[in-house]
C-alpha cells in the first residue's frame, strides 16, 4: 500500500510539468455553401396503385402527366384522337 501512495504522489507532483501547453491554431467559422451531393441507385415502389383504363379505344392525341407526378381525382389524363372516335361515331349511327 505504501508503495502505491508514492506512485500516486510522484504522479500529482509530475503532473504540473506534464501537462505542458500544446500550441493550436484558432480558425475563424465562416459561413458557406456547400453544393456537396450524393447519388445511389435505389428503387421505389408505390403504396397506393391504380388501374387506368379508357371507356373506348383510340389514338392518344394528347398526355397531361408524366410518370410519377401527382393527379387530383377527376382530371383529364390523356385525350384521345376526336377524329377516330368521330368517324366510329358515324359508322355505329349509319348501321342504326
């Protein structure tokens, strides 16, 4: 036991001259933007999906969306050719 008090003591009264001060630099924060990025390959799968389907066939003359965008309930996906579906029209009434 006595051995360790003096272990202890040389310790204490060595510790002043140990603990020297280290030189460090002192930085400045400054503010900036960074544009760092990160891309990865990933998959995604929807939670909620759904059919679409047309009341009749037809040429699509127009697409409103683009995979993946947001469609409120009710609005008008695709529009098909009026001239095919005209020309349907007449035939199905000139067979009446």
């Amino acid at each position: 036991m006595l051995n360790f008090a003096r272990l202890l003591a040389s310790m204490i009264l060595a510790a002043p001259t140990a603990w020297a001060a280290v030189p460090f630099a002192v930085e400045t924060v400054k503010y900036q933007v960074s544009d760092t990025g990160y891309s990865t390959e990933a998959s995604v799968e929807a939670v909620k999906q759904s059919t679409v389907s047309a009341q009749v066939s037809g040429r699509v003359s127009a697409v409103n969306f683009d995979a993946g965008d947001y469609v409120k309930a009710g609005a008008v996906i695709v529009r098909l050719s009026a001239q095919e579906l005209s020309s349907a029209v007449a035939g199905s009434q000139a067979q009446v």
